[in-house]
C-alpha cells in the first residue's frame, strides 16, 4: 500500500501551503462561531502537520463580506 502523505522515517511533514489553509479556515470557524466537532477536526489535521503549531496564537477572524450593490 502506498502511502499518499509519505515522510522520510523520523521526520515531520511540513506542509506550509496546508498549513496556511488550515490556519485560515480555523480563525474563520472561530470567527463564525463554527461547531466544536468541526474545529477539534481542523485541529486535529494541523496536528497531523504541525505536531508542535501554538494553536492558541490563532486569532478569531470574521469572514469577508461583499458589500457592493
């Protein structure tokens, strides 16, 4: 089986693409006030990425809203 996310043995996956998404999407989900399942899951995967990223450093951030006519 091939593994999809495969890292070199002892090391961490870095992805600072993801992370950045990840990052963003869970100040977004604070921001709304989005469900404890959604965030524990968005945690969950910045974890999986990031095993030492201060999630308390993330700030709550409300989304855009368009507000031309």
């Amino acid at each position: 089986m091939v593994r999809i996310l495969a890292t070199p043995e002892g090391s961490v996956m870095r992805n600072t693409y993801a992370l950045f998404g990840l990052r963003r999407l869970y100040a977004e989900r604070l921001g709304r006030g989005g469900s404890k399942a959604d965030l524990a899951h968005i945690r969950a995967v910045i974890r999986m990425i990031s095993p030492d990223e201060d999630l308390t450093t993330i700030k709550p951030v409300r989304p855009h809203t368009n507000r031309k006519g």
